[in-house]
C-alpha cells in the first residue's frame, strides 16, 4: 500500500510532464491499434474466405471476362458440387466517393453457396421475384440510410447508363467478420440489359464461383477446371476463394509493409520519448533515491519504484489508447467508407498494444533504474542543497 | 595521530582504528582521511569538527556506513561494518543509524507522517505500531499538529525536526547529524540543537555531528577537529 501510494505519487509529481507522456503514448497506442486494424481489415477478405470454394477467372486478367456457357462444363466436373457466377459492376451513388462493391450475381446460386450472407426468408423471395431487385449489405445499408423498398440508382461506369434497383433485402453476416458492405444484383438483369446495348457483350461473367465436394480436393479440382479449358479462346485460372482474396491483398503488399512497419515506429519513437521521461526523472531524484539507501532501503527498492513508475505511466496510456482505438477506427471506417469493410479491433491488436505498453514502460525504466540502482549514497547527496 | 582514544575502561560504541580513506584520480592517490583512530562510547554527544575539505563528512560517512573505508576498521558495537556486503551495510544502517542531514532530505511526496514512518516501512512492525511509533515521535518533535503536511508546507526548522523524528524512529545506536543547523537561522537553529541536546541527555542517544558551528559544538560533550584528514588536538 505505501509502495503503491509512493509511486503514485511520484508518477503525478510534475503533472505537465506526466500528463504529456501519458498523451503521447495514447496517441502511439492508437496509432498503433489503427493500423494494425487497417492491416488486418485488408485481409479480412481472405481470412473471411471459405476453403470449400474456388473461383475461376480468366487466366490473361481478371479483367478479361469468361463465356456463361462455361458454366455447363464447370458442373460436370468431378468434385464440384454447384457453380455461381459474379460480374463486378462498378457503379457509382450519387457521386464518386460513395465507393462500395456492387456484383451481378447468379442470385440462387450464390446465395445458396453464401450463407454467411442472411437474409430472412420473405426478402430472399423478395428478391428471387424481382428481376431489377437488389439486396445490401447492412452495414451499407445504415451508412446509406437505405430501406427496403427504396429505389437505388446506379450511374454505370463499366455498363454505361443509370441502373435502378429495387432494394428488397437488406443482409447480416452469420460472423462478426463477414462483410455486409456489398451490393448484389441479379446478373440476369446486367446481362439482359447489356444484350440489348451491346450484344457483343452479353453473356459474359467476370468470375465462376464453384462449391467443393470436399476441401481436400480444392487442389485436383483446379487443375481439372484449367485443363478443361486448356487451349480454349479463354482460358481460366482457378484457385481457392482465400487465394483469389490474397491476390488483391498482394497488389498492395508494399503499402501494407509499410503501415505495418510504421505502427511499430511509432512506438520506438514513444519509447525514446518515455525513456528521456524517466531519465530526466530518475536523475532530479538521485539525492531522494540516496536518502533511501541511507535509511536502509536496498538498490533493488529504487529499480522497483523506477519500473514501477515507468510502468503505471505506460499503462495508463496503454489503457486510455486501447480505450480510444474503438472511436478512432469507427470514425477512421466512417471516413474511408466500404474501401475497408472489416475494421474490427482483434483481440491480437489489443494484446499487442497491451505488449507495447509493458515494452514502453520497461524499456523506458532500464537504464534509469540501473543507474539510481548504482549510485553511491555519497555522490546521491551530494545532489542535494 | 590517534588522538581521540582513551583508556576509560568502557566498551566503546564505536571504535575506529587505522583508517583511511583516499580516492584515485588517474595516477594521484588523494587522501581524505589517514591513521584515523577514535572510540566514541555509548550516550556520547560528539562534534567534529574543521575546515572545509578537512574530511569530517567523509568520517561521518565511514562511521554511518554510507561509504567505505579504503583501510582499517570501524567497529559499531562490536560489527566492523568495513567488511559487509551492500547489502548487510543496508540492513546495518537501517537497525543502528539514525540520520540528519543539512538539508534535511525528506521526500518531498510523502507527508511528516509518512516521512518518519519510512525507516519503518523496513521492519516488521504491524501499520498500528508503526502509527503508535510515528505519533510518539511527533509528540517529541511536538510536530503532531503538522503530521499530514507535506515537507513544501514545512518551514526549515520544523522539516529538520521531522528529519530528527525520522533518524530516531528506529530506536538507532547512534545517530549521526551532518551539520544539523547549516541550514537555519539561529533562532530555529537553538532549537534543534535543544532538541538533539534532550536526545542525547533524556533518550541516552549518541549523536555524531559534524559542525562549522562553534554554537553547536559547544552542546557537544566531546570536540573533535580534523585537519587535513588527520585529527588534531
């Protein structure tokens, strides 16, 4: 109790100084925390991703359809169980920056092969009746302010012209990290449409989604779809739904080593800034960490109560920025919108960040409390008068 | 030469033969203290006296056991605290040496209370013993009015008399005063010294101080001078 109400009491004895070391490793930790969520939510897609799914693009670019006759083929073979296809549509809401992905979908089929994306039973028939229908993630869905019925326009940029959709159901995730910031369509009514505009275009799919028998076979299955169309006018690339994801997290691996590399600068430099906090601290005390030792107290009493100090004032701010990541990403995710979907704060974040602020706070006390540890009582008075 | 040795038939409380204390700067060997021999006895008040640089800390230093000699022995009731580990010299000072300082070296976050107290904090007396213990010397420092105040709120004599509280709380063998007034003016100045004085005659405490003040020498019973590192007649 007396140790505790010392420390205490030494760690709010220059409260100015105190006060900005705690606001300095707040704002670290939250630094810290947002962006590892940032990189996390960039793969959020991947790991939300089901092994017993592959997909099949066309293997020259994603941005290369493939014919919806390969539909046919791609059910008979052996170990695919059901096929869904997907185009990504591209389109804008009112303006540029209300970014979100849309996708023409082979609505029974997809839906059936997704269930993590729920939908209550009346909207699914809702939306299996209504060729022009539409379902939204709920997340989009409140950003939006969208409710079912609501007509939503889509300005094209891929398939030009102003598409409305009938919105008819509005999804939850079956998991907290399934992602309800999409926009689905009927690809039946994409496909219609573009016949008629561009007939050259029509029948066409960006990628085929096919459920597996067994998980085990995602392997053999891919190289049976590939070598089905082997040499044909467009030949597929097929790979398991986390690979596929991993792809476009790949195209951004430098910025994510980067963020990544950042957040743990952040704390180095937190670090640096707490260890002259304690040395400045540490050595104003030398002549009360002699008188200590004078009256008994051992060399390991004044590194307990260095590290002890050190400690509480990390924590302190390890907690309060742990505290204030939540608002901090919430409003970060509010800002990019449906760029990152999944910016939840991970348990790992949060140990992390507890781990940085226990780093900091030792770190920050080693040298000071080995310092104080050693100094002679003599030379430790003389500082004093 | 060993000047402050008698031959009065009792067991000296502290008993100092052959010391030395000298530090190495490079190649030059500087003595602060050489052939220092002095026996002080139980309920002693002794002053020590000299100019500065003449190494009377430093002796008080030795005898506290807050440094260490570079020959020869310091005997307090009957330990030669020249051989103890850190360690054992920590656990010696806080059972047998009571200190004053000039600037009295309280710690500026704890209050009277807690001050004295804090020597305390090393024994394993119960919170309500201790708190019996820090009440009875407040009473004797007659500072209890001001226990929970903190040493900023203290004036210079009351925060000495807090140090004088903290140095006896232990119940030491000797306490050991580093220029107890150097810091008062001589009005406050009287006072510690009366107070060390009732020490010394009423609690048959040994006070070891060192002292520019002839003032304070004089409530001594014995003078010691040093010159130069040597004690002198």
């Amino acid at each position: 109790m007396f140790v505790l109400l010392f420390v205490l009491r030494n760690a709010f004895r220059h409260k100015l100084r105190t006060t900005l070391t705690v606001v300095g490793i707040v704002v670290a930790i939250v630094a810290f925390g947002v962006l590892r969520t940032i990189v996390d939510a960039w793969y959020a897609g991947a790991n939300a991703s089901s092994s017993a799914r592959l997909v099949t693009r066309n293997s020259v670019s994603l941005t290369f359809s493939l014919p919806l006759t390969y539909a046919q083929k791609l059910r008979q073979v052996s170990g695919v169980t059901g096929v869904a296809w997907a185009n990504w549509f591209g389109g804008v809401y009112i303006k540029e920056s209300n970014f979100f992905p849309q996708f023409a979908i082979s609505a029974q089929t997809y839906l059936d092969m997704y269930p993590e994306f729920v939908l209550s039973p009346e909207e699914h028939r809702a939306f299996m009746a209504d060729r022009t229908g539409a379902i939204a993630g709920r997340k989009l869905a409140e950003k939006y302010g969208w409710k079912v019925g609501d007509q939503i326009p889509l300005r094209g940029t891929i398939y030009p012209g102003t598409w409305t959709f009938n919105l008819r159901g509005i999804y939850d995730g079956a998991e907290s990290g399934t992602d309800t910031s999409t926009f689905f369509f009927h690809f039946d009514y994409l496909n219609e449409k573009v016949k008629q505009m561009y007939p050259r275009r029509g029948d066409q799919v960006g990628v085929f989604v096919e459920q597996l028998r067994d998980p085990d076979e995602a392997a053999a299955v891919s190289q049976a779809i590939d070598a089905t169309f082997k040499n044909s006018l467009a030949e597929t690339l097929t790979e398991t739904e986390k690979a596929f994801q991993l792809g476009f997290v790949a195209m951004s691996e430098a910025i994510l080593v980067a963020i990544q590399a950042v957040s743990f600068i952040v704390i180095v430099i937190i670090m640096a800034v707490m260890a002259n906090t304690m040395a400045m601290t540490a050595r104003e005390r030398y002549g009360e960490y002699a008188t200590l030792k004078a009256l008994g107290f051992g060399a390991g009493f004044v590194a307990f109560l260095i590290f002890a100090e050190s400690l509480g004032i990390a924590m302190l701010g390890a907690g309060v920025g742990i505290a204030l990541t939540f608002p901090v990403a919430q409003g970060f995710a509010d800002a990019v919108g449906a760029i990152l979907s999944g910016l939840a704060i991970s348990r790992e974040t949060m140990l992390m960040q507890v781990g940085a602020g226990l780093l900091v706070g030792v770190i920050a006390a080693i040298v000071p409390a080995w310092r104080a540890a050693r100094i002679r009582i003599v030379d430790g008075l003389r500082t004093i008068g | 030469m060993a000047v402050a040795v008698e031959d009065t038939g009792r067991e000296p409380l502290v008993a100092i033969r052959g010391l030395a204390k000298y530090y190495i700067r490079g190649d030059q060997v500087i003595p602060v203290l050489e052939h220092i021999n002095l026996d002080v006895y139980e309920a002693d008040y002794v002053a020590l006296m000299g100019p500065s640089g003449s190494g009377k800390s430093t002796l008080l230093n030795l005898i506290a056991g807050i440094d260490k000699p570079s020959a020869g022995e310091i005997r307090v009731a009957g330990v030669d605290i020249a051989q103890l580990s850190e360690a054992d010299l920590a656990a010696w000072r806080a059972a047998n040496v009571g200190f004053i300082f000039q600037f009295y070296n309280l710690i500026p976050v704890l209050t009277a209370f807690q001050n004295i107290e804090l020597p305390l904090q090393l024994t394993a007396l119960t919170r309500a013993e201790r708190r019996e213990r820090v009440e009875v010397a407040l009473q004797l420092v007659a500072l209890t009015d001001r226990a929970t105040h903190r040493p900023n709120e203290l004036s210079g004599g009351q925060q000495q008399r807090v140090a004088i509280a903290r140095a006896l709380i232990t119940d030491p063998a000797i306490i050991v005063a580093d220029e107890p007034t150097g810091d008062l003016d001589r009005t406050t100045a009287e006072e510690i010294l009366s107070l060390l004085e009732r020490l010394n005659g009423e609690l048959g405490k040994t006070i070891i101080m060192v002292t520019h003040d002839p003032k304070a020498a004089e409530k001594a019973h014995r003078l010691i001078h040093l010159e130069k590192g040597v004690l002198v007649d």
